[in-house]
C-alpha cells in the first residue's frame, strides 16, 4: 500500500513586524479541506483547531488574526541593566547566569500553551565561551590568556524552530569579563583600580558614558603602545525630558596621548589641548558611537592605570546645561611590570644550623620608576631564620642613583638579621636589544637556627618583594621545610568515673595520664615534667600542691628515650564543698619537656571536661482539696544530694486574655535534717500581670542550700519540700476548653536548671456558679431611713442557688423600726435573714425595712457620709459558697452632741474604741480612736517618724488589728464594727473578708502582742520594741527611755 504526502508550503509576510511564516502540513491533515468555509490549511502556527460552528481558526497564546498568522508581541524579554561586568579567576567554569524578564511583567503559568514566552539567549561568537541554556561557560580552560572578553548576549521569545526572521524582538546586554590567575590575586587586590560603571545606574533624563578597549592577547602595556577604545553614550529618556541639545563628551587620560578620533555616531569629534571633544547637536533616543587611540606616555610608571575619562555636558529641552557624572573606562589596563624570578639553590628539606643559597633575577622594563627590594623571614611569630651574604649586580644599561649596599634588621636585638632591604632609588633603563643587559640580580644566604617552636618536618616561610613608591609590584612567600632531629612527645588524659558521669560534692576522681614519643620523634625527651591545673578539686595522692588550683604529678621518670614506650601513672583526687549544679568544668594536663641540647620543647596541653551535677526535683499535685474558691495545691520537692545550689523559685501561670488562676500562699513546708543554710523565714513575692486580684507569678528566695552528708538516698532528711495553691476564678470554671498550665521552675546564679509544667484547669472541678442580680437602694428623709434589696437570677445564670441569706449592717445610730413580711424568708438574727427553699429561676427576692434615727448616739453636729452595707451569702448545689457585698452612701446631717459614741453588742470581738499597733518591719505606730470620731472622719492614723507626724488611713477603718505574718497585708475593722477588712497591696484598696476567711486564714497569723488597747481613763504604759508608750485621760504620749520624758503625740478628743 503506498501513502502519498502532499506539501503545502505557505508563505505569509507582515509589513509591521517583518516576520517570514513557512508552515508544512501533511495530506491527512488536509483531506477535509471545508469546514463550513474554515479552510484547516489556513490555520497556521499551532492553532488549536479549526471551529467548525464560528469559521475561524482559535489561535494559541501570542497569535491573533484570521488565520492565526500576526504574531502578538507580549512577552517581550528585556535585560535590566544594558552592562553587566564579571571578574572570575581562571579555575571558575560558570561566567554568569543570564536574567531576561518580561518588560511588562506578565507571566505565562503554562509555558507548553505559549511557547513565544519562553526566553532564548543567543551569544556572540568568541573561542573561549559558549552558552548552556542561560548560562555562559567557559569553553577551554587551559587556554585562557589573561585577558579581559566583551562579550554580548540578545534575549528573545519568538520561537527559533519557526525559521523567522526577527527585527526589534530583542534585548541586548554588554558582558565585560576579566580573567585573573589566584597567584596573581595579591597583584590585582593590591594594584588595580576597580572602576565599574554600574556606580551610576542610569536616571531617566541623564546621560550614560562608556569607554572598552580593543584587547588581543594582554592587557599589560609599554611606553609607545597603542590601545583603541570603543566609545558610546546612551540616553535615557524620561517623562518629561524627551531629547537633549548640544551634546559634547569630552575625553582624556592621564596616562595615555589621545590620537584618531572616529566620530562615528557622533557629528563631529575635536581636539581640545589634551582631550578630544565628541559632539552632537541633537540627541532623543538610542546610543552613539565613537572611536580613539591613546599611545601609552613615557611618564607612566610599572603598573599603571590605564584609563579614559569621559564626561558629557548638555542643555535640556528648556536650554539649561547639565553635566554628565565621570566615567571610566573598563575595564582597566595597565602599565608593564618588573618580571621577578626566584631561584633557590638547594631543593628539598633544610637541616638545622645548615644555610641555602638563593638568586634573585629582576628583568626591568624600559620604564624610569624607583625600586625597593626587601627580604624577610620575620613572617611568624618567632624568627629562626636569619639573612647574610647579601650581594647585589646590574646589567649593563641600568643605573640607579640609590644605594648598592642592603640595610640589615634583627628583631631580636642580635647580630643574626632576620630582614634586609635595598633602596635603589631612581632606576632608569636605556633600550638594548639583550634582555640580560635588563636584569638586577640579587643573591643571599639563608640561615636555619634552632628555635622552641620548630619540629621535625615543619613548614615556614621566607618572603620577599618589591615595591615602587607606595605600589608593591610583587611579592612570594618561599616554603621551607625543616629536618631536625629531637624529641616529640604527645599525652594522653582520662578520667575513670565509678557512679556516675556527674561530679558531686567529695567524689572521688580516679584519673590516668600517659606520655609517649610521636612517630616524627627522633631523640630522647629530657626534664619532663607535668603540672596541672584544676577547679573544685583537691589532691588525695599522686600529687604535689603548688596552690588551691595547681599541682604537680610525681612521676615514675623524668628522661623519655625513643625505645621507651612511654612514661605512665595515675592519681587520685576529690570535689570540694563549693560543687554547685550544672557547672562544666575542667582538669587541664601540661606537659614541659626539653631536647638533648636543652631547649625547651612546645608544651603539650590536654584537658578533660567535667560536669556537675544537679538537684533531683518532683513537681506534681497534692490530692485537689475542693473549696468554694476552687483550691489545688501543688508540690515541689527537691533532693538535694552532695551540692550547693541556690533555691530560687519561680511558679508561673500561663497567661490568658482574662484572669483565670491566681497563685496564693507559697510556702516552705520542710527542709531535711542533712541540709544547711535554707532561709526557713523567706516570704515570696507575687506579681499581677493580668488582673490586681489575681497573681499569675511569684517568686520565693530560700537562699543558698549545702548538703555534703554522704548518704544519698532518697529520704526526707535530704529533702526540701514546699507547697503552693491556685484559686480558679469563674471564667476558668465555665471555660473548659482553656489551655492552662502552672509552671515551677528553679535557678542557681542567675541560670535556671530546671523547669516543668502541669496542667492546671483539668484538675478544677467544673462545677457552675449562680449568677444573681443584687439592687439595693435607701432614703433617708432626716429622721427615717428607708433600706430595699431585690435578687434575681440573670438571663445567664444556668444554675439555681441554696441557702440564700442576707444581711443588713446599719451605723449603731439608727434603730430598726418596721419591714415587710414575705413568704419563705425568715429572720435568723437581728437584720440577718434567709431564703427557706432553693431559689430557682423564676424566684425574686423583694425585701425592704425602715430604721429611725437615735440623735442621741451622734457625737457631732454636722454633715458626714452614711453608709449602709449588705452581704448576700449562696451556695451552688455542689456545695460551693460565694458571698457578695452591696453598699450604699449619703451625706447627712445631724445636730445633736455626744462625747462617746455607744459600741454596738453585736460588733466584732476584735473591735476596741482606742488602742496602738506598732509595725516592727517598716517602725511604723498606729493610733484608732473608733468610739470616739464620727464616721465622716478619720479613725485611725499611722506615723513613720514616732508620732511626730500623723497620716490619716482610709475615713472607713474603724480600728487597725496587724499585719498578716505570711502575705504582709494590713488587716483591720470596719468603723460599723462588723466587717473584718484587708488592705490589697496591689489593688491599694481595702476589700472586705468574710468572717470565715477570717477565722481561717487570717486570725491565727496576727501578732497579737504588737497590739494594745488603751480602755478608760486609768494610765497605760507599753514598751513595744525599743520605744514607750503610754496612754491616759488625755492623750498618747511617747519616749525612748525611762530616763526620758513623756512627749504628748496625740490629744484625745474631750
């Protein structure tokens, strides 16, 4: 069966974009030649398909038109700067990694549906580098001169394969390349002049300058060489400068004598004394170019720069003259240079106290410069290495006007010169056409001493240079490797534990060491001797103390000779008291040691590194003891075994939006028989972060412990236990999703050693509080006062409440009068009453009374605040209490007068009418006078100075009871006489206590003894501390003796 094929060759032509379209299509794709007039052969350059329903070609991305034949140009590529300059050294392969972008920074997602969007780079021809996708490479290493390439590179999208031909689809990008060697790194570090012109990125508006040179073979020249430069000046227009006038880029060079200008580009190109000016007179778009020579002057020197200057001056659209920055040429070349050659007469290694002949061979270019040569060994830091027979001899057409003799140094103040220097000043060269005659040589001897810190098969180094002016031309370090027969010894230190890796306070150390002859050792070693230095440990045997931290190991032998194996021993030693935790330490072993000649051979240093150990610490919960304020308690207990550690605690609650837990009463709950030096007295400190009245932190400073008993096992005379509780707040009971944790940790010196978290909200019984709603309100008409309460539940409140009681505290000048009767409520006490059932959702409270008031029992006519309070106490059915507390204040007044204000039968037991409370921490005296001051002023007063100066407490303390032992929280009384109160030292405010909290907590930590009543008339006298007090009929008097007298500080009121 035979398949015919059919060519269809097509060719398309666009005027706008000059682009040639050949496309081939087979037979087959042709045998349908109609598709409702859309002809398939029509369809050109990868057209989707041929719509039958529309009758037109669907073209691929970038095509458009009819037949799909108008390429659409919209991923034109584009360089972001037009130079890019590159120095590599000879061994690199990769040059550069090319980077085209789209101009307008759109992106094809799927380069297979809009092949035109990939970018293609294509590069100039040149021997030495190809392309690798986007990479240029280096073709032939080996080959390269050192030279400096001009390379350039077009990036394009159209597609290659298409055989099309592209005009003004493209980006180019100018690559200048430099080649260097690494010996030659010094050379250009030191010597050439790095001129880039990327210094000046272009400013829209400005022009841009550049300046490359033809190069072949070098980029070394001579006086009277020729160097042509290509020249070109670019545009870079702006939005609102469009073209310039009056163009003129002026050239010049210090080093080079400019010669045939090619104006090219330009209109013109003149002479100006030593530079040439290229000029044009209008200029809008694109890049000029231009050529010039310079021949290489006479006055330059070995080494110099080569390069032009270039600056351009023109005037703006509006006639203003501006001015280009500087340019330079690149990249740079350079003057010719000395060509040094280094030759050493003897080859392989030296032997001590031997010496080697070395030549020094300068052949000098036909250049005048002046010329140093210098020869050191002082290269390390020790010199063994000396120079003498220096000898110096010229060509036959150099002269120089310095001096023929060498300059010699000795570092180490001796006749043995470790450094020689010749200046030749001025050296001038006539032409000859023998280099020999070209040539300064310059020959010396090198001498091997001995030194501490040379060894056998050592490497050290010699170096030499030459420098004109300031300019080092060239410089070589010369290897040497010494032979030296002596002794080289090595150590070998270990430690043998028995217990543990761990050291503890009197473990004792078990620790071997071992001396022997390396396999470069050739002679016997001499006047060993080992020395050691250590911390936290003293010496048990095997060892002479120099002090607390050095000692010398007595050894089996002092002399190692080179059949010996080694020299080999142990000794013993034990941690001191001051082992602390977590402490790396070491033992450091030094080794001295002297040849046959007795010099002191470089000392051995070895060194074992210990570590300490720590505190055992178990951090968990007590069993949780449920109370109404949802209390757990915590556990820290640490065994301390053969350490001195400090105990520095720090219990933290992981912080929320909200307060949730609260620390409260850390304390020391026991310390073992075996453990000195705790702070049993220590209180903590506690910080709010979130909320005043929660404690998210605190800290507890016990001091620093000592445990050296040697008994270590796990039992509480080792052991240091203390205790601390958390108190979770309502959001934390009704929030179960919450993320909390009460972390503890422990610091010694400032770092802390151990750290651990535990859970807190899962071990808080999630049991729900009711949410009741309190109104309470008084009138006071004068004479009648008129007291309503109202409770009901809120909206959110999910649980009923039981045992709901109320009680009413009323100023002991009023007396109680009437009130309404109501179903389930029953007065239990005098104002106290209580809610007979649970109260449910649908349950309201509604309670109200009158009181009239008793003038008589007023001891004062005038205005002053009436205050009027209730509690509301409730549990929840999980048997959870809570208690609330409403107020209410008016201002009254009254006319009446009485001397002492009656003391309620129903005040609280600690309540007095006067007396004194002395603060022994602050030396601070308290002073209340409750039956005696009305309730508009002050009760009590405290003084810092011993009563010579008085400061009023809160217009709402009745009388001052003491400070509270553990929290140092003030405690006192209500002026009604039956609301115990605290003083929050955070809050600074008074909050009311409960009489159970009371009871519970606060009673049995108050010193009661710091407290005296002053009742009656009759004289009192106190001693308190160091001071007397006294109180009587009249007043409270103060002195500091018995010898002294009574000085009045407070005069009662009659």
């Amino acid at each position: 069966m035979k398949i015919f094929f059919k060519l269809i060759v097509v060719i398309l032509w666009s005027d706008s974009l000059n682009i040639q379209v050949t496309t081939i299509r087979t037979s087959e794709e042709c045998k349908d030649q109609s598709c409702n007039g859309c002809l398939k052969t029509t369809c050109l350059n990868d057209t989707l398909r041929c719509d039958n329903i529309l009758s037109k070609c669907v073209c691929k991305n970038c095509w458009r038109g009819k037949h799909c034949d108008v390429y659409e140009n919209l991923y034109l590529p584009h360089f972001k700067t037009p130079n890019q300059y590159v120095s590599i050294k000879r061994a690199e392969k990769v040059v550069l990694q090319l980077n085209a972008v789209d101009r307008d920074s759109k992106k094809c997602e799927d380069i297979k549906k809009c092949r035109c969007a990939q970018v293609v780079y294509k590069l100039s021809e040149n021997p030495f580098f190809s392309l690798l996708d986007d990479k240029i490479i280096v073709k032939d290493i080996s080959s390269f001169p050192l030279l400096t390439y001009y390379l350039e590179v077009v990036a394009f999208n159209f597609p290659r394969f298409r055989n099309h031909t592209i005009n003004s689809l493209s980006s180019k990008q100018r690559i200048f390349i430099s080649v260097v060697d690494e010996v030659d790194q010094i050379k250009q570090t030191r010597l050439r002049r790095s001129t880039n012109n990327e210094n000046h990125a272009p400013v829209a508006g400005s022009i841009s300058l550049a300046a490359v040179p033809y190069l072949s073979s070098t980029y070394y020249f001579n006086i009277g060489d020729l160097i042509t430069f290509r020249l070109s000046a670019t545009f870079n227009a702006s939005y609102n400068i469009s073209n310039i006038n009056n163009l003129r880029v002026s050239v010049s060079s210090q080093w080079l004598e400019l010669q045939d200008p090619v104006a090219l580009s330009f209109t013109s190109a003149d002479k100006d004394k030593d530079s040439y000016i290229f000029s044009l007179q209008y200029f809008s778009s694109g890049t000029l170019y231009g050529n010039i020579t310079g021949r290489v002057k006479e006055s330059i020197e070995p080494l110099s720069s080569l390069f032009l200057n270039l600056n351009a001056l023109y005037n703006n659209p509006d006639g203003k003259l501006l001015s280009s920055p500087v340019y330079e040429s690149h990249p740079v070349v350079y003057g010719v240079f000395p060509f040094v050659n280094l030759i050493r007469n003897q080859s392989g290694i030296i032997k001590v106290y031997s010496g080697v002949q070395f030549n020094m061979n300068i052949l000098v270019p036909l250049l005048n410069f002046t010329l140093l040569a210098e020869i050191t060994t002082n290269i390390e830091d020790f010199v063994f290495m000396s120079v003498s027979n220096v000898k110096l001899s010229t060509g036959l057409n150099i002269r120089y006007n310095g001096s023929s003799s060498f300059d010699f140094y000795s570092s180490q103040g001796d006749l043995k010169y470790d450094r020689a220097s010749l200046d030749l000043g001025l050296i001038t060269v006539s032409r000859s056409s023998s280099a020999i005659d070209r040539i300064i040589n310059i020959s010396f001897l090198l001498n091997v001493d001995d030194h501490l810190n040379i060894v056998n098969g050592s490497t050290h180094f010699l170096g030499i240079g030459i420098q004109t002016g300031a300019n080092v031309l060239w410089v070589e370090q010369q290897s040497i490797q010494i032979f030296k027969v002596e002794p080289v010894l090595n150590a070998q230190l270990k430690v043998n534990f028995t217990n543990s890796t761990y050291v503890y306070i009197n473990d004792v150390l078990n620790i071997s060491y071992e001396i022997f002859h390396t396999l470069s050792s050739l002679s016997t070693a001499h006047d060993i001797k080992v020395t050691l230095l250590v911390q936290h440990l003293s010496a048990v045997s095997g060892l002479v103390k120099q002090n607390e931290t050095c000692y010398t190991v007595l050894l089996s032998s002092t002399i190692l000779s080179i059949v010996d194996s080694s020299v080999a021993g142990s000794f013993l030693m034990k941690a001191t008291s001051d082992i602390t935790p977590m402490v790396n330490f070491s033992i450091s072993m030094i080794v001295n040691y002297k040849n046959a000649g007795g010099m002191q051979k470089p000392k051995i240093i070895k060194f074992i590194n210990l570590f300490t150990g720590s505190p055992l610490i178990h951090y968990d919960y007590l069993s949780p003891k449920v109370t109404s304020s949802y209390l757990c308690t915590f556990v820290v207990v640490v065994l301390l075994n053969k350490l001195k550690s400090d105990l520095f605690f720090k219990f933290e609650i992981s912080k929320t939006n909200f307060p949730v837990l609260s620390i409260h009463n850390v304390r020391l709950e026991s310390v073992g028989s075996n453990i000195m030096g705790v702070n049993k007295n220590a209180t903590p400190t506690y910080i709010s972060n979130v909320n005043k009245l929660f404690f998210d932190v605190a800290f507890f400073d016990l001091g620093t412990a000592l445990n050296t008993n040697e008994k270590t096992d796990n039992v509480p005379d080792n052991q240091i236990v203390i205790k601390f509780d958390t108190i979770a707040s309502e959001q934390l009971i009704s929030s179960n999703d919450i993320e909390l944790w009460v972390t503890a940790s422990m610091r010694h010196n400032a770092i802390e050693i151990w750290n651990q978290k535990l859970p807190a909200n899962k071990y808080v019984i999630k049991s729900l509080k009711p949410h009741l709603k309190v109104s309470f309100k008084a009138l006071f008409d004068g004479s009648t006062l008129n007291v309503s309460l109202g409770i009901r539940h809120l909206n959110d409140s999910t649980q009923s409440a039981q045992n709901v009681t109320f009680e009413y505290f009323l100023p002991p000048f009023f007396i109680f009068d009437a009130e309404n009767q109501l179903s389930y409520i029953q007065r239990t006490n005098f104002l106290k009453y209580k809610f007979m059932k649970a109260f449910t959702f649908s349950d309201t409270i509604i309670h109200s009374f009158n009181a009239k008031l008793d003038g008589l029992k007023i001891s004062s006519s005038e205005y002053f605040d009436l205050q009027i309070s209730v509690k509301i106490t409730f549990l929840n059915s999980a048997g959870q209490k809570w208690s609330q507390f409403k107020t209410y204040q008016q201002k009254i007044f009254v006319g009446h007068y009485q001397g002492l204000i009656p003391k309620d039968d129903r005040s609280l037991s600690e309540s007095y009418g006067r007396g004194i409370y002395w603060d022994a921490s602050n030396s601070h005296i308290y002073v209340c006078m409750n039956d005696h001051v009305v309730s508009s002023k002050p009760a009590c007063y405290f003084s810092k100075n011993k009563g010579e100066k008085w400061i009023a407490l809160d217009i709402t303390i009745g009388c001052v009871l003491g400070h509270h032992n553990s929290t140092n929280e003030l405690c006192a009384i209500h002026r009604n006489q039956k609301t115990y109160l605290k003083f929050h030292k955070m809050h600074e405010k008074w909050l009311a206590l409960t009489n159970e909290d009371f009871n519970e907590n606060v009673a049995r930590n108050l010193n009661k003894s710091l407290l005296k009543k002053i009742n009656g008339n009759v004289e009192q006298v106190y001693i308190i501390g160091e001071n007397h007090w006294m109180g009587n009929v009249d007043g409270l008097y103060f002195r500091n003796s018995v010898n002294d007298s009574w000085v009045q500080r407070v005069k009662w009121k009659k």
